[in-house]
C-alpha cells in the first residue's frame, strides 16, 4: 500500500480549511484562548469574558459545519453563504450575551445549562442537515456512519499524536534534564483534541451527498462490532433490568432512583445499535434484523413502565428539578421511538430530529425545564414553611432583621427565632432546596417573601468582603439564616456527616511578622479532654487543651494565663459559609481564632479541621495548625 505524500496531505488539509474555513478558525481561536486561560487565568480577576468568548467559538464549530453542509447541498452562491455564515455567526454572538460576564449575587450555573443544550442540539443538526427534506434513508444512513467512524478515527489519531508528544516531552526531561513547562502538557491536550481533531474530521466529509444514496455496501467490522460487541453486552443490561422488575415484584420494594439512568443507557444503547444495523436488515441473509429490532422496542415497554415509577417516585418526594425533568423528558421521547417504530416506521431520520426538536423545546418559555424545576422547588418550599407557619401570607414570620452596620458580618437581634419549627428531616429538606435554588435558580421567586432586601444586603457584604473576609457568606446561607433557621444539616438517626476544612495550598507560608514565637501543633483525639501541645516560653510552660467537647473549646493554660477560644463558634461559622464536606480551599483569614491577656497576644491559625457531625453535634477529629504568641 502506497502511503500518502507529505505533498498530498497539505493539499487535502488546505481543501479542507477552503471548504470549512470557519469552522477551523473557530476551533483555533477557541483553543488559543484555552490555552491562554491556562496559562494566565489564575491570575484574572475576571476570566468569564474569555471562557464566553471561548464556548461561543466551540459551538460555533458544529453551527459552522452545518452552514457550510447546506451551502454544499443547496448549492449556494457566494452571496448566500455570505448571509448564512452572517446568521450563524449573529447566533453566536448571541449566545455570547446569555452567558454571565462576572461573578453576581445571581446565578451563574444555568446559563451553561441552556449552553449545553444549544450545543447538543447543533451536534444533532450535524447528522441531520443534508438530508433534513430528502427522502435518501440509505443516503442519510451512510453520512451518519461517516460521522460515527470519523469521529472514532480523529480520536485515535488525536490521542496518539497527543501520547507520542507527551512522551517525547518525558523523554526530554528525563534524558537531558530539560525544564518542560508544567501546564505545557494540558496546552498539547487542548491543541490537539480541540484544533487538530476538528480539522482532520471535517477533511474526510464527502462534498457530494446525493451519490451516498447510491452506495450498497456496507462496512464488515460495522456491523460486526454492533451484532457481536454491542447486542450481546444489550442482552445481559436487558437480563438484569427484568431481573430487577422480578425483584420488585416479589419483595415489594420501590426501584431505586439510579434505575432510571440504567434503563436510559440500555434504551439509547439499543437504539444506537439498532440505528448501525438498519441497512443490513435490507439484505436476505440478515432479515433477522428487522424482526429483533422491532422486538427489542417492544421489550422495552415494561422497563419503561419501570422507568415511568421510579422517576416519578422521585418528583413525589422531592419535586421537579432540572436533572429529574431531563430524564423525564428522555424517557418521553424514548417511548414516542418505542411507539412509532413498534407501529412498523422505518424512517431513521425521525429519531435524531425528535431528539433536536425536544432539546430545543424544553430550553426556554414555561414549560421548560428551567422554569418548571424552579415553580416545582418554589412551590416545595413555599408548602413546608406555610405549614410550620414559618410562611404567613406570603411573608416570613420572625425573620432575622441583619444591621447593615455590622457588614460584612451578619448580626441580627432576632437569629434563629424560627429554629425547632421544623422537624430535621423538613429542615434538611428546606435547606436542600435553597442550596438548590442558589446553585440552579436565584431567589428572584422568593425575594419578595422578606422585609429586607436580601440582595442589597448581599452586595453590601460583598463590597466589605475584602475588608475582613472571614465574614464572607454564601448566598444560600444568607437566605436561610434570615429566614429564621441555621444553616446547617441536621443528622437524622446515626447517620454520620464528616467535615473537613483546609486552609488553601498556596497560603501555606507561615506569615509571623508581628509576633514574637511560633508553634506549631496537630493531634488526633476524641470527644474526651485531651492535651494538644505544651511548650516553654521563657520559664513559662503552656498548655494547649480540647475540652468540653459539646461546645468545641480549645484552652491554652499557663500559671498566670487562661485563654479561651471558641472553636465550635468558628466550626460553625465555616459551616455557614463553605457548607459541609471536604473543602480544600479555605482561605487562612478564615481559619483563625485570637486572643488575650495582660502578658500575651496569642493567635490561632488552624491549617486543617475535621469534624464529624451527629444529629447536629460537632466532634472534633483532628486539629493541625500554628500557635502565635506575642509579649506585650
């Protein structure tokens, strides 16, 4: 086999850009800024423009690569492909003012929701476009599977030119002790799968559609790979999903909520195994096909039914959220394919262009996914607080009147007035969904249910921030606070929570200007009291001790001296803040306690704290961080 010149290579590459120049310039704008970002973005105050400008590009890449597909198709004149590349890029742009441009008091999140929806819908206009309004089935079968094996091919060609490079690279600091730039090896990645990959699969796209009609052969390791690999591995998911249906039955018990995503996988994987061997069913020795293809549709019913129980059991119990609505509507449109192919359809186009069309659909107005998740958690809420009479016509009853004098630290007369309202589970459940809001939402819904204006007082605190930034709050903590209730999770039963908090890495140096000694101190201890340090200053021997393990006390004793620092204060003040779990970037403003007498100044600046949280009570774990002293 006579291997391509270098020769011939450039000139397919430049064909290539001629015929998709917009698409590859997106892509190599997109990853310089990528790069860019990696380079200098820890260093921006604000690296949202960049990273807009940076998805704009990426979905910009399949938008282009539809504009030049129906320009190839319908033979477009300049002028034309010069108004429809004017659209898209109109589009883009477009899609570039949705996104948010700066950290705000509202949410960020969905905006990149609706993003990835925009994008998946112009991934599914790639296998649509050129037989959008043609009756080409066979046509319309062999583009798809071009797509299928150019995308499989640009990835393994991506993935080993990126190998290859980082191992030269390895090579090169191992052999010759070369300095290699550390993000250097992430930078390769993003050139490689985001330029290089985009390139290399637009080259191998036909220009003219309608002979791909014509063509009757169809590719052995194709439908070797979906009839040996892909339904076999099909049988035993649909084995063990009825398996679990029999469970059910016999032993009564509801299906969990991670069997709708089983049955979502099993379903999509069978309609995309179904989908590689429709053109084979056409040929006599594999008539087979058709009969198992429709059979399959119909085994899928009853898990479906299962599908239908298992989510709904969800949104019974906690409402409608944007994951739960997605899946809801997955599993809609799986059985909309169930039914038109169980009534004998063979057109294959319908299945990606319903997919396009219900992605496009539950993307905005009121029956969207957004707007309904929200009315869904909003309404939650709204039913347990008027329940508890924590809501009272449309207001909230004792709420936590905050003095803005006090910014950025929050003080109210009146905290926690509405706490032990709730039971724990519906206080946990308050505070889930105002988390949720907060991460998917805003509080645009309930902002009105509160005397104050919790936003401006957000700000407030926001633009004090840098002035004493160990009083800095999230958004859902504010919102729950002022309404009256802690911001924690209470334990139910024995259920355990573990906490840990870390001062970030980069503010590891130990600052001591202004103090006179430095000791440091970790230790592992239960709930008894127990010694952390002791040390000499001087004659003066000090202890340091965890005691009174309800409050979290911490107490350093000399003969002379007694300081006290309220530890489970500061526990619980990280908790407010930075919520529960492992958190790995605390800032060290944040991790200290002082305090002092008539002899010595003395800070606390903890580098760690683990606790473990049982029914609303904090233990400590473990303590590790550094004792300043100062003589007066």
């Amino acid at each position: 086999m006579k291997l391509p010149s270098i020769n011939y290579l450039a000139i397919h590459a430049k064909d290539s850009f001629t015929r998709f120049p917009l698409t590859i310039i997106s892509s190599l704008i997109a990853v310089t800024i990528g790069i860019y970002l990696v380079e200098v973005g820890r260093d921006m105050n604000n690296v949202l423009p960049y990273i807009n400008v940076m998805l704009s590009l990426s979905i910009g890449i399949p938008l282009y690569f539809c504009v030049t597909i129906i320009a190839n198709k319908k033979k477009f004149n300049k002028k034309k492909i010069l108004y429809t590349n004017l659209l898209a890029t109109i589009a883009l742009v477009a899609i570039y003012f949705t996104l948010p441009n700066s950290e705000s008091t509202h949410n960020t999140t969905l905006p990149y929701i609706k993003y990835g929806l925009y994008n998946m819908t112009c991934h599914l206009l790639v296998s649509i476009v050129p037989f959008a309004f043609s009756k080409q089935l066979n046509g319309f079968w062999h583009y798809n599977k071009i797509l299928f094996l150019r995308i499989l091919l640009s990835v393994l060609y991506s993935a080993f030119i990126y190998l290859g490079l980082i191992i030269a690279l390895t090579a090169l600091k191992l052999l010759f002790d070369t300095k290699i730039h550390d993000e250097l090896y992430f930078e390769i990645w993003i050139a490689t799968i985001g330029f290089f990959n985009t390139w290399f699969f637009v080259s191998g796209i036909p220009i003219d559609f309608d002979n791909l009609d014509e063509i009757n052969e169809y590719p052995k390791g194709l439908r070797i790979f979906s009839q040996y690999v892909v339904l076999p591995l099909l049988g035993l998911y649909l084995l063990i999903l009825y398996c679990y249906g029999a469970k059910i039955l016999i032993t009564s018990n509801w299906p969990k909520g991670l069997v709708a995503y089983l049955i979502i996988f099993v379903s999509i994987l069978g309609i995309l195994a179904f989908l590689l061997l429709h053109p084979y069913g056409n040929l006599k020795e594999s008539s087979w096909i058709k009969k198992v293809s429709k059979g399959y549709y119909f085994v899928l019913f009853p898990l479906l039914v299962l599908l239908y129980i298992a989510i709904f059991i969800r949104i019974n119990d906690y409402g409608i959220t944007i994951n739960r609505y997605a899946i809801l509507m997955l599993a809609l449109w799986i059985t909309v394919v169930c039914l038109y192919t169980a009534l004998g359809k063979t057109n294959i186009k319908f299945i990606p262009t319903s997919l396009a069309i219900i992605t496009v659909l539950i993307s905005f107005g009121p029956w969207g996914m957004f707007s309904v998740s929200e009315r869904s958690q909003v309404n939650r809420l709204r039913t347990i607080l008027e329940q508890s009479k924590i809501l009272v016509n449309g207001k909230v009853q004792n709420e936590a009147i905050w003095v803005k004098d006090s910014l950025p630290k929050l003080y109210a007369n009146n905290e926690y007035k509405n706490e032990g309202k709730l039971k724990d589970t519906l206080h946990n459940e308050v505070k889930s969904i105002i988390e949720y809001l907060d991460s998917h939402h805003g509080f645009s819904s309930v902002q009105s249910w509160y005397k104050q204006d919790i936003n401006a007082i957000i700000d407030l605190q926001k633009k004090r921030q840098k002035k004493d930034e160990y009083y800095y709050e999230n958004e859902s903590s504010i919102y729950i606070r002022s309404m009256g209730m802690e911001n924690t999770f209470i334990s139910t039963n024995d259920e355990v929570l573990s906490n840990d908090y870390t001062m970030k890495d980069d503010e590891g140096l130990t600052v001591v200007s202004g103090y006179d000694f430095l000791i440091d101190f970790d230790n592992y201890y239960g709930s008894k009291n127990l010694k952390i340090k002791s040390f000499k200053i001087g004659d003066t021997e000090f202890f340091l001790s965890y005691t009174d393990a309800k409050k979290n006390k911490l107490i350093l004793n000399s003969k002379k001296d007694t300081f006290e620092f309220q530890l489970g204060t500061l526990i619980q003040k990280l908790k407010n803040q930075y919520g529960g779990g492992y958190k790995s970037d605390i800032p060290a403003s944040s991790m200290i306690l002082t305090n002092s007498s008539a002899l010595f100044e003395v800070k606390l600046q903890f580098k760690s704290i683990q606790t473990e949280s049982k029914k609303g009570d904090d233990v400590v774990r473990v303590l590790e961080g550094n004792i300043f002293i100062k003589k007066k």
